[in-house]
C-alpha cells in the first residue's frame, strides 16, 4: 500500500505548517493553554479557514474531498504545533455528516462547516464507555442523558452525538434541554467537558457510522500523538546542543545522547504506521478496524512516554509551569486515554487478528 | 547462629511507646513545642546535636532512630522540626560554623522559630552545580550579593537563607564558591512562587539585588563554600528508611486500584494491572529490604556500600515513575479531565503522575547518581 | 526483623567462598559444564564434606542445626560460583526429611546425608505442575508415575517425592521399578531429567511439608539467581575496565557505565530480599507464602534478564560457548522456570496478599 | 490528491509473475544456476552489476528490486546467490577494484562458484574495528600475512577471503589499513570453528601464519582499505525490507503461543501474554510500515532520514529482544530442558532466546547505530 505523500499534499501540509509556525509561537500557545480563549478560538478558527474546515467533505458541498491520510496528516502538524482547538472533534463531525448524513443533512451543514463558519463536534464516550456497542442513549424519538470527555464544548453549533447500535444524532447547540459543563482538564489546549440532554430534539442519521467514526477517530488520535511526541523529540534534541553543564553541551554525554537516539527511534516509524493506517481506512476498510486499534495502542501509549521521558530530560526547566513540555506531555495523556487506553485497543487488535 | 540483638532493640521499643503513651496526646494536642522538649530531654529528637544549642546529644545509632520514628510516626506524634533547618543548616554548621553561629542560629532553628531556604540551584546550575554565578563581593563589613536562585525551596516560610556564592570570579570553579547565611527580610531579596507542572508552587525562585549579610555571616572559609556544602549533601541522602516513600506511594496507588473502576470491575481484578501491581510490589520491598539491611548492618557497626544512597535513590525513582505509569493505566479517561478541580476522584493522580516526573530531578538527577554509583561502588573511570 | 548474618556466619560463608575458589576456577567449571561427570561431582562432593551435607539437618542427627537463611545465604555463593551438582535439591531433601519425616526416617537417612555419604534430591514437578496442589502422584501404597525435571537423578540416593495433598515419600534410587531419564538441559552445570517410578515401594513420610518444602525451594531458587546475576555484573565490571576500544576502557564510555550501574542497582537489593525472605521462613511462616512467591518472581526474573544484558554487554565474545557468560545465564533461565515462572508466582502473591 | 504510482508497480509485478509461472518449477527445480541465467537475462537479479561481469544491469529501481524479492519468495524462487560474495564482495570491487579484478572474481562469485570469507573482526578490533592488528608486509610479490580474524562467517564453504589488514603500522590508525583479496586454500591460513552460545558453529576464527597473496591483489590503494571496506557495510544497511526478519520472528512465536500450553491452557489465551503479543505486533507493524515509507520514498526518488539503516537496525534488535523474553515467558518449564537434542517442540526456543543476544551484536552494535543516529539523524556532537 502506497501511503507517502504526494507533492501536492506536501506542500499542503508546509501551508498549514507555517500559518501554525506563525499564529502559535511558544507564547500564544502557552497563553491559549492558561485560558486566553480569544487567542485559542483566533489560531483555530484560522485554521478552519485555511480550507481545512471543509478537508473530508465531499467537494460538492465545498469541501475538499480528501481521505482520513490527508486529515491525519494535518492532525499530525496540528499536534506538532501544540495548537488549540477542538480540531479532532470538529473533522470527525465532519466526516460522519460526509459519510452517514441524509443528503438534507449534508446540504443543511457541510457548506458552513467547510467554509469555517459552523464549528461541529461529536459527542460519543458516556463515562469510560468509548465503544459504539456500549453506547447507550437514544433518541426514541427525544434525546435525554450525557455524553462525556466532549472536546469542542464551548466552540461547536452542532454535535453529532453516538447513539446505541452506532447510530449518530444531529444536536445543534441551541437546542432547548441541552446544557454544558465545562471540566477541569489535563490537556488545556482542548478541554473537555459533559453536555446534557433533557428531552432534546435531534436528527438521526441514516447511517449506522459509530464503528467506522470510532476507527478514524482512533486513527486521528495516534496522528497528534506522532506530532506531540516528534515536537517533544525536535525540542528536547535542540535543547542538548545550547544547554552546557560541566563545561560541553549535555548532548556531548553519552547517556544524553544515546537517550535521544532511543526517543528517536521511538518516534520514527510511527508517522508511517498512522499513515498506513489511515490509508487502509480510505482505501480497504474492511481492515480498518484492526489497524486502527492498534495504532491507537501502540502511539497514543509510546508517545506519552516519549513526551514524559523528553520532559524529564530537561531537568528542572521541564518541570515548571512556563516550560512548554506539559502542553505536549498533557496532550499526550489526553490521547492515550480518549476512545480507549492502549490496554483495551491492543486486547481489541488481539481479537480481531483472531488470536 | 542467629546475632541475638532483636532483644535489645524491643527493649528501646518498648521504652519509646511507653513514653508516647505518657506524653503525646494524639492528634488533639496542639502544643508540638512542648512536647517536643519532653521529647529532646528524653534524648528521641535532635539526638545528634549537643544539648548547649538544644539538641539531646545522643550517640549515633541508626537503628535506635529508625524505631523512633517508626513508632513516632505510628500515633503521629511530631519529631524534629521540618524544612531546611534542622536537617540541612543545622548539621553543616555544626560541622563548619563558628561557635557564635551555632549558638545564634541553631537553637532557634531547632524550635522552628527560624525558618531557612536553601539557596543552591541557579538557571545555568543544575546538576552541574559548581558553575554558579550569583556573586557576592565584600564592600566594607558587608557582603553585597547579585545573582538569581531557583528552585529554593520553602522560601516563602523562611526568615533566613543559606546560600552559595561566588566570591572568587577568578579560581577554579570549585575553589570560588563561599556558604553564606542571609535575612531574607531586606529589599535585595525578591520572592517568587515557582509555577510547577502540576500548577502548584511549592518552590521559589529568588532575585538578589545588592542584597546584604554581614561579613561574619560566612560558614568555613572564603572560597571553600563548595566543601561545605557538601555537608548537607551527605545528609540529603540518607540511606535507612529511603523506602517509606516507596511504601507510602504504592499504598496509595493499590487503593486506587481498588477503588476504581476499569472495564467494568475494579481495576484490580484486572490481570495486567496486577501483574503490575505484583511487579512494583516486589520492587518495593526489595527496596525495603535493602533499607532494612542498611539499618541492620549499621546496627552492627558494620559498612554498607559506598554508594548506597546512590543505590536506593535510583531505585526508589524508578519505582516512583513506574508508579505514575501505572496509575495512568488505572485512571484511564479520568486522566482527560476532573469534573472539578482537586476533586478526590482518581483523576487527582494526574498529579502524582506529573509529580513522578520529578522523582528523576529532586536531590541529583538520575545520571548523577549513575555517576555516583559507578564511579564509588564498580571503581569505574571518573567522566 | 533482622536478618543480618553474624560474623560466625560470615566465617562460615567466607570458608565456602574460598573452597569455591580453589575448586571451582573457569577451566574446571567449563569442563564440568561441557559433561565432564569427575571433576562436577568432585566439586559438589567436597561442598558436602566441609559440612554442608547436614546444614539444616538437627544437631542430634549430625547436621548443623542451620535454617533457610544459612542454606540460602550458601546458596548464593554456590550460584555465584556456577558450581556444579543438585545442591540446592539436596538442601531440600535434607530439610523436608528432617521437618516431615519420622524419627527412624531422620535416623535413618540424615547423618548419612550430613556426612556427605548420601547425596539426596526432591522430584516434585509434574510436566509443568510445580504447585502442591497439582501434584497427582499417590502412594497406594506403591508408587506408578513419574517427576520432571529433577536434579540430582544421577547423584542422589534417595529421593523425596512429591504427592497428592503435599505429602511427601522416600524412594531409593534402586529400588526396582525406578528408572532414569536424563534430558538435554539448558543448565549444564545442573541437568535434569525425568524420574519414572512402576509399582515402586516408598515410605510416606508423617508430615504433609509440601507447601513449606515450595517456599523453600523458591527461596533457594532466588538465591541461587541473585548469586548467578551478582557474578555476571562484577565479572562484566572488570571486562569493561580492562577491554579497550576506540583507546579507552569500554567503562570509561558513558553509555556503558551508566549500563552497569543500572544493573548494580537492579541486583543490590536481591541480596537483602533472599534473606529476608529466608529469615521469614524460619522465624514467623505464617508469612513465608506470600514472601517465597514473591521474591521468587522478582529476583528470578530480574537476575535473568541482568545475566542477559551483562552477556550482551561483552559483545562478540559474550555470545561464544568458551566464555562463561552462558553458564550463568543458563543458569538464571533454570531458575526463572523451575518450580513455576515469575508471571504464576507473582499472580499467586497478589492472591495471598488478598488484592 | 493520492499518487497515481500505484498502477505502474503492478504491471511490473505481473510481468514478475508471469515469468516465474513460465521460469520457475517449484521446489523440484534443483538446477538453480539454470534458472537464475533466465532471472538474469530479463534484470531481475544482479540488477546492479554490468552485463559484461555476469549482471543485468538494471537501473536502480529499489521499488521493483522489493516486488522482485517478494514475487521470487512467494514461490520461494531461487534469487541472487547467498554469502559474502555478491553482497558485499562483487559491489566493493565494482567501487574500488582493478578492471581485471572485475573480470576474473565477479562472474564465477554470481554463480555460487567462488564463494567469500569476510575477515574484518579480530580479538581487540570488534566496534573499534579500525583497530586490526592483523598485518601484511610486502615481500618481494608477496603480500605476507600474520594475525587473527574472528566472526568470520562462511569461512568454511568460502574458497577465497577479502580480508583487512594492517600494512602501515606507523600511520593512524585509519590510514594504515589494506583491503586484500586471499585465497584460503593454503597452508598459512587455519580455520577454526567458532561454537557460539547455544552450541551451533556459524562463524569461525581464522589463523594467518605467514599466509601469502599477490601483491596485485589489493583492492583500491595502499593504505585505503578502511574506505574500501566502508563501500560494503553500507551494502549491509539496507532498509527497505529490513522489516522482514520481524515479521518472521514474530511469526514464530505467534505459532508458539498458540501450541504452547501455559496453565493449563494455549499461552495466546492468557491476557498478559496476549497483551505482549500485541504490543510485539504493533512495533512489528511499525518496523514493516517504516519499511514501506522508506520503500515508497524511495519509488518517488525523494529522500529518507540520514540514519535510516540504524533506526530499521536498532529498532529490529529490540524487537528480537523482546521476542527473545516473550518465548521465555511462555516456554516456561520447557525453558529448563528437552526431552532429546533438537526436540522440536517449545523446548527449541531455548535457542531462539540465546540467538537473540546475538541481535545486539551483528552488524554493528546498538550502541555504535545510536551514536549513527544521534550525529547523522539529529546533529549531536561525535564522541
């Protein structure tokens, strides 16, 4: 399977990479990440203007037309960046109207979405519980009930909210009966919180798309993870050659300096294995499901060593507040356990290998 | 074949519960003070400092001390004083200071009247602590002092500081090094609360803008400050007993294995977080066992390794972070997010998580103690 | 609890030390290891006669008096040496003779063992069954069946047999119907084999010791490892002092030296936990459960993969049959299996610590 | 916006198929050098070696070199003959060797007919390998030669050796080196079979006791072998497909898994095995995936990381590694002994455990590929 990029994705990608280089320097970052939320919702909303809003959305409804290898090659940077937002989120609703929408239903949101005007989020685990097949709520023919760790809370005008059988339901934010909570979250660059629904009016989808959005937003997570980790790796290799204790450089020690080969290593082949995986979800689905499970154990669970290991290279500068490390070590954290901890994904892989 | 000296140690025991049960009145006694003064004239606290600056003099036996504190911290009766003082100042001026020093610092140190930062760290001096720059240079009978401390800890609580200097900007890096002592409470001496990874502060950093001590306020030589720090840095690194810390953090994380819920039952029914759970288990009384061995080996008046506390430091690190992972494992999505913040909750060890972190930093890096234990226990080549 | 040893002990210990020395040099040991019978038994044999035979046999029948803490104590320099001979099956034998067997089966059997005339040995496994409680041989009243992986089938005299309910028989090595396999072992310096027994006629003994005759043998078994791995580091400690690459002893490459400190620390507190482990089973066996199978799991398992790294730390030569390195590896692997792996023994002492 | 690359590589893939399906009988085949001129003649082995030396000549394709290996060992169709000889051999002495050289070595060495000993290592020289001690002194014609290899693979099957030796002791010690060819079959030259460490004899050590070579059969100049023998090892850090000794391995040991009893059950049945299995595969997917990136990267004529040898190496002897500790795990009593010699049962994994040391060792240890990718991949300083 041909998973590389091409030229034109390339320079697609350098785009998007330098707008983040410019609008999320180390102290707009750090800002957003302390609750300026003028300047996350400013670095996000350019973002989705860029064209990116509309990245998996069929181009006759404005957007883009890409696959989940295109999608997940922005998360990658978008996760190098540290940028705030609810990006995920926001291209997995995208991606479910795209895919289980009516046609109505894609007419009504896809063109705002694409063009960066209607941020759109989902809204899938209750508790712990990220699987489709435990989902529990319904919408016979009203939706009551929560759903937790959603990311785009305060952003999103529309949720596509899993329902049992892997059906998903349309909510607009509007909608009376529904309300949210903010939560105090570990990764700050994408809180997260609970929305509620009393009695909500809402629109199912035609199609039962749960299993195939669990798959993608697997594969999403693994794709910012990379990027967090490869970020952590870059800083903390660059941080070795200025940094002098006893005189040299600590990367000229060897401990030093074989650590950050590991880390490398590391992080090598894990651009290609989420690629790969994204590219077996555009392109054979039927194997999708496995892939995507074991990617997201495998990345999501390295990458936060990775950046845990990073942060304590450091010394005591990682350690504090100011030093950015904890944005992407949190980050991390955030992807190892959203949808499922590695544990559950490699039991799942296990399975589905038919182990 | 068995060394008969169990006796004689629960013989001590007994002595220090029945004292306890004479004199501590549990948790509702507020007045410490006075009873740590019954606790100093029965020779249980401070019992390597001499009784002329309030201490209760005692010949030095690990074992006699270990079952102090084991029994103390059992009805949580309060021992020494806490913070920087009496466990770092205190034995460094004893070992270094002039008399007038000891006789105007220690005993109000031991009461906890004066509290004290220690001002060691700097940006560019980490592990390499030698390469200090803050300076301080002698302008008349004063010590005029420039420069910036990070990582002081209790600062905040603290009157005084003991800090390290550089008064010969021309010798070798060690050799330029002087110990000062210093009231904090003066214009020069700026505060400020160090923001961690988990949000909290518990320590400082410090700016010294021509902040001012006496001449006479030097511990040792001018120039020798590096020596006399080394001191107190012996004394950080107490060997018997390092492994209550590692007892303490694992209790905590089998209760959260036990309270919380994983897949549907409590995660401690689960067969890789209890293979875990085994796996740390073992580690941890490995290491208590080591601590133990250390306390009965200086029982015995006998040597332990040279660099043991390099040993247990790294071992008890290690089994800290291998901790943090584990509860990262248990938390599983309660480590996304708390509904409220310091909630009680399993997502509060996201702190202890990002704590773990410093586990590899606090008392020397983990490649110090490498260093350390290399360079002391395998004679291997100095870097 | 204290279980320091006493200058006596240390005395005694040093004595067995420097016997080991003499006797046991890296030409004899390879020699021993590659089959030659004369010089192993020579060895094991010279080990009985300075006293050991009778370590934890009662004064009254000879022996020494002596508990775990003694037998495991001279069992590590016994693995620290790699010597060769079921040592640590006899020790077994001895005590499950002297805390199971009756008066005329200790009168029988004991001072000839602490004599060093009788060599003895424990056959308790079944295929992999290493638990009393999966013991299935009976004796009713004589013995069919068979024991696996048995040390000492060629030097013993007498073995004690494991059976149904942790009892506990003596069977003599000629009496009829008893037959010997050896197998191909990993640890040459200790080969196992199968022991068949038809209609063979055997003595049970009064006491059911089996479960305290496992906690013993799990402690052995550690401090057999924490000797085999203790070795393995202070002898690549002196390799990388003296091998020079790129004009400098290997030690003085951080990487290296930062290697071995991590397995002198991994293999430090090997030393205290053996012994408290032993010490708890001679003073308070309420305890001894829990403590056998979890020093079992630990030490047996990190002292294998210690004695993997320290052989990959050689390079080349590490990886050839002339050199030592293997003895003792093979000898951690033996340990790591025999009597049940660190994974059973570490989920038993989860169960006994009602986790 | 996907690359339209694709299609290309399956024509060329069924025009692989089509012509073993016509080529190639199968097993019962046994006249290889038949088939492999037939593989010749239409460029698909020896695609990088001139016509005239017995190649085809094929423009460097490393996408089509990898559906050509994959296609041949579908039908487990004979490709490029193994040793020493074609793989490193053939393309140092097309870098650096003599026309006559060419000539008179290449053709018979593509054939199988001379096969190659590789004499690098020696007792002192092993990750310092420019350290040889091993020396040639020109006598007359005659190169005369003195010392000892060790690891020197296929010596026994090998009529010829190119070997390094030390031909200007006063120079440093990289600029002293000669890169000579020797024939073996002569009195000077000993070889001892060197039993590894789980009793098998794949390498051998070589004594050379006044071995004699013609002065003219010294590859590249005087003095300059070590850059000569630098052309081969990059031959020996071939990325793309380096994966597949993972996927086999992994293989491997999911087979023992499943016929393994462990507690009375298949070992693929207990969740901490089964959890490590997964966790295996998933840097086995990884491996393969980074395999492919390099693959495709390649295809499209761009450029991979600087390190990319040592990352596909370092990261393929920690999955040896833990494959190695997986089959401990689940061999578990089997681990102590087999019933007989070669047992095929989980018992011969005692082996596989032993050879996987050895993934530490060849090619370079991880040590030496770390400092590759720590000054190549990520510019730190050199050592």
């Amino acid at each position: 399977m041909d998973f590389a990029l091409s030229d034109d994705q390339l320079t697609f990608i350098d785009q998007v990479d330098r707008y983040l280089r410019d609008t999320c320097p180390p102290d707009r970052l750090h800002k957003a990440f302390d609750g300026n939320e003028a300047i996350a919702s400013e670095i996000f909303q350019g973002l989705l203007e860029l064209g990116l809003g509309g990245l998996v959305a069929p181009e006759e409804h404005g957007g883009l037309g890409l696959g989940l290898l295109e999608a997940a090659s922005i998360t990658e940077r978008i996760g190098f960046a540290g940028a705030p937002g609810p990006w995920v989120s926001h291209v997995l609703a995208v991606l479910a109207i795209a895919n289980a929408g009516s046609d109505a239903q894609k007419a009504r949101w896809l063109p705002g979405m694409a063009a960066g005007e209607i941020v759109g989020a989902v809204a899938l685990m209750e508790g712990s519980a990220w699987s489709p097949e435990d989902w529990k709520l319904s919408a016979s023919p009203r939706l009551s009930g929560a759903k937790d760790y959603v990311m785009g809370l305060r952003e999103a005008q529309v949720f596509v909210v899993g329902l049992a059988g892997g059906q998903l339901a349309l909510v607009e934010s509007t909608a009376p009966g529904v309300s949210m909570t903010p939560w105090f979250s570990t990764d700050m660059t994408r809180p997260v919180g609970q929305i509620g629904f009393d009695n909500v009016a809402c629109e199912v989808m035609p199609q039962a798309y749960g299993a195939e959005l669990l798959d993608a937003a697997l594969t999403l997570a693994s794709a910012d993870s990379h990027g967090a980790s490869a970020r952590m790796v870059e800083d903390i290799v660059e941080y070795s050659k200025t940094r002098v204790q006893f005189d040299r450089p600590i990367a000229a020690f060897q401990a030093v300096k074989h650590k950050l080969a590991d880390l490398a290593t590391a992080v090598e082949p894990n651009g290609p294995l989420y690629r790969q995986t994204a590219a077996i979800f555009d392109q054979t689905p039927d194997d999708s499901h496995r892939a995507a499970a074991l990617a997201k154990a495998h990345i999501t669970e390295v990458a936060s060593n990775i950046c845990r290991i990073a942060t304590e290279s450091y010394g005591g500068i990682g350690y504090t507040w100011e030093h950015s490390a904890h944005i992407w070590l949190r980050r991390a954290m955030f992807n190892y356990a959203w949808m499922g901890t590695p544990a559950v994904h490699r039991a799942r892989a296990a399975d589905l290998a038919g182990w | 074949m068995l060394a008969p000296v169990a006796s004689e140690q629960e013989t001590f025991r007994k002595e220090v519960k029945a004292f306890l049960k004479e004199n501590w009145l549990g948790a509702a006694d507020r007045d410490a003070s006075a009873f740590r003064k019954k606790a100093v004239a029965a020779g249980y606290v401070y019992r390597s400092i001499p009784k002329i600056y309030g201490g209760s003099e005692q010949a030095a036996d690990p074992v006699k001390a270990h079952i102090i504190r084991e029994e103390f911290d059992k009805v949580r009766a309060p021992r020494e004083v806490g913070g920087n003082g009496p466990g770092l100042l205190a034995p460094t001026l004893l070992a270094c200071g002039e008399d007038w020093q000891k006789e105007m610092f220690i005993p109000k140190t031991l009461t906890g009247e004066y509290r004290w930062a220690q001002g060691y760290s700097e940006p560019g001096a980490g592990s390499d602590l030698a390469n200090i720059r803050t300076s301080a240079v002698l302008e008349g009978d004063e010590w005029v002092i420039n420069g910036q401390k990070v990582w002081t800890s209790d600062a905040h609580n603290s009157i005084f500081m003991f800090i390290l200097v550089r008064t010969e900007p021309d010798a070798p890096k060690h050799q330029g090094i002087s110990y000062l002592l210093l009231d904090m409470r003066q214009p020069g001496v700026t505060v400020r609360p160090l923001k961690q990874i988990t949000g909290e502060a518990h320590f400082n950093e410090i700016f010294l803008d021509n902040a001012r001590t006496p001449k006479n306020w030097i511990v040792g030589e001018r120039g020798k400050g590096w020596i006399v720090s080394r001191t107190t840095l012996v004394h950080e690194r107490n060997t018997v007993g390092a492994s209550m810390g590692s007892d303490h953090l694992f209790n905590q994380v089998l209760k959260l294995a036990r309270t919380t819920e994983l897949n549907g039952r409590p995660a401690i029914e689960d067969p890789l977080i209890r293979d875990e759970l085994g796996r740390i288990y073992a580690r941890v009384s490995a290491h208590r066992a080591a601590g133990q061995h250390a306390q009965n080996l200086a029982g015995a008046g006998r040597e332990g390794s040279p660099a043991a506390g390099g040993f247990t430091k790294l071992y008890g690190s290690a089994i800290s972070e291998s901790i943090g992972l584990l509860a990262q494992r248990i938390m599983a999505d309660h480590a996304m997010a708390q509904p409220v913040e310091n909630h009680a909750g399993p997502g509060r060890w996201v702190r202890q998580y990002l704590n773990s972190i410093a586990a590899q930093l606090g008392g020397g890096t983990s490649n110090m103690q490498r260093n350390q234990i290399a360079e002391r226990a395998l004679g291997l080549p100095r870097d």
